[in-house]
C-alpha cells in the first residue's frame, strides 16, 4: 500500500461562512437590490466556481466522487428552466458569465498554485472578460445588446416592485386612513429610487458582474476548505489583512483619465466600469485597515452602529476609499506592524 500525503485539517469555524453565504444567496431578493444587482440568482456563479474548486482539488489528488457530485449539481441547475418572470436572454447571459469565470478560475488555479485567491480571481475575471470581448468581436455577443438586456430585467424587476408597493400602500389607505397620503408618497419615492437606480446601473454591468463574480470566487473558496481536507491554496485571510499589488492604481487612474479627458469620450463607458470595480476593491482594502487597527470588541461595535445607521455609509465608504487609496503610498499596516512582520494579502 503507498503512503500519501497526510490530508489538511478543514478550516474551522461556521458562523462567518454561514452569514456570508445567506447574505450572498438572500441580500439580491431583498427590497432595492434587485433594481441594481445584475444577477439575483447568484447560486447560478456561486455553485459552478464551488464545482471547479473539488475539480481542482481532484486533481490535487482528493476524492473524484465528492467533484463529480459537485459537477452534476451544477448540471442540473444549469438546465433547469428561466424561474417565472426572468427573461430567457438575461438568465442565459447570468448562466454563461458563470460559467466563463468558473472556467476560468479552474484554469488559473490548475497553471497559478502559488498565487494567493485574489490574484486568482482577479485573473480569471479578466480572462473571462477577454473572452467576452473576443466572443463580441467574433459577432457571437453584442455588448450594447447585453446592456438592453440587463436595463430590461431591471425594469421588469422595478414594475414588480412598484406594483407590490402599490398595492401595500392601497391596503395601508383602507386600513389606515390617516396614513394613506404617506404610504403613497413612500411608494412613489421608493419606485422613483429604484428607476433611477437601475438606469445608473444598467452601464456598469460589467463591473457589477466582475464584483458578483469575485464574491462568488471567495465563497466558494473558503466553503471549498471548510468541506474538503484537500488544499488548493492558502485559506481565505481575513479582512484585516486583505492587500494586493499597488500596480492596480493605474487601473483605476486610467478609468479616471477616460472619464476626465474629452479625447477619451468613447471610452467613458469602459471607464465608468473601471473605477466602480477597483474602487470597490480599494473600499475594501480600506475596511480592512480599519479592521487592522480596531480591536475585537471596537470592530463588533463598530459594525453593530454601521448596521443601526445605515446613511452613515454616505461617509465611512467615501472614508474607506481614501484609506484604501492613500494605503498605496503610506502602508498603513506596515507601518504599524512589529519589526519583521509583514502585510499579507489576500
């Protein structure tokens, strides 16, 4: 009998995961995301990228069964018909985005086994994005159509919503005469927000996918070493410690540049995309120098006032951002950190 190598313990703890999971499966359904959220069946990323992890983890010699389980329920949920009320056109493009960057991210960790999970998803969405723009050059996909398919399922979406609202504030006035005026003032402003929401959000498309798809890849990555012994990287850091490289900067400098400069008028739209999605990541990377510099007991705090005050993200993610950026030339946590040690990313 051959020894092989001894398995990795399972990561260890649920609540996190757990929360993580429901929110990412949940928040799009919940009032007002659908009119910004451009795939609200995000199991449709999340189960493909979780499939392609036990493949992987196959080929890093764990049990072929456990991926082929994975592979036939993504299968199926593949096949399953368009849910009720969601146009054929944007569940096939949600369903082929899933499938472009799981694809992509089951490549990258098989060729970039040293590469932390950010760079890995990093890498597959840009691979996945590549593909995309060969796939429009080709004439197989039509970007300016793509985006009147997801301005659509938005405006399908807002209809359901402001008829529910509609009818919510029809039974508050018969019920609560006193009250009529302000429930049909409140659903008037609330279908307002959301059409205006998604006529912001219908150009930046593919930076809210890319964003959906990096969450889809960190979730299936740390569910992946919760539930197999078989390691394909590093487990996912904590938010305290999340970094990547600087050179991202000039990702974002040229989205500014694009939508600064007339000379770059057409390619507004692409800068548009760009400082949302790597903004997103410096806002992040700015919460995590927050996270770095807060005890335990502050950032549990912290976060119960965050929830109980909702507006005040008006300035803590602007706060964050700036934090984020201005960590590109200080490093904050280096800065901090005892002798000898270092920043870890993510």
């Amino acid at each position: 009998m051959r020894d092989g190598p001894v398995p990795a313990p399972r990561e260890q703890g649920w609540l996190r995961i757990v929360l993580a999971l429901a929110a990412f499966l949940l928040v799009p359904h919940a009032p007002g995301f659908p009119a910004f959220v451009p795939v609200v069946e995000t199991l449709l990323l999340l189960l493909p990228a979780l499939t392609v992890c036990f493949i992987v983890g196959w080929w890093s010699g764990g049990s072929f069964a456990v991926a082929m389980v994975w592979l036939a329920l993504t299968v199926w949920l593949y096949v399953l018909p368009a849910p009720r009320g969601t146009g054929t056109a944007y569940y096939d493009l949600a369903r082929a985005w899933g499938l472009l960057v799981a694809g992509s991210f089951g490549v990258v960790c098989l060729v970039g086994r040293q590469s932390t999970l950010l760079h890995r998803a990093l890498a597959a969405i840009g691979i996945a994005a590549l593909l995309g723009v060969v796939l429009s050059a080709l004439g197989k996909l039509d970007v300016r159509e793509a985006q009147r398919v997801f301005a659509g399922e938005y405006a399908t979406r807002n209809a359901e919503s402001a008829a529910v609202l509609q009818e919510s504030s029809r039974i508050i006035g018969e019920r609560l005469p006193e009250a009529a005026s302000f429930a049909s003032r409140f659903a008037a402003a609330r279908v307002e927000g959301e059409d205006a929401m998604a006529r912001l959000a219908a150009p930046l498309y593919p930076a809210l996918l890319a964003l959906e798809a990096l969450a889809a890849c960190a979730l299936a990555w740390a569910l992946h070493h919760r539930l197999s012994r078989t390691r394909i990287g590093s487990p996912l850091a904590p938010l305290r410690t999340f970094g990547f490289s600087d050179q991202l900067i000039w990702a974002l400098v040229a989205g500014i540049t694009f939508l600064v400069l007339p000379s770059f008028a057409p390619l507004s739209g692409l800068g548009k995309n760009l400082v949302v999605f790597f903004g997103a990541l410096y806002t992040l990377r700015g919460y995590g120098i927050f996270a770095w510099f807060s005890s335990r007991r502050a950032a549990v705090v912290g976060a119960v006032v965050a929830i109980a005050t909702l507006p005040l993200s008006l300035v803590t993610v602007p706060a964050a951002l700036g934090l984020g950026l201005s960590d590109t030339w200080f490093d904050w946590r280096r800065r901090a950190a005892p002798e000898g040690s270092g920043r870890r990313g993510t």
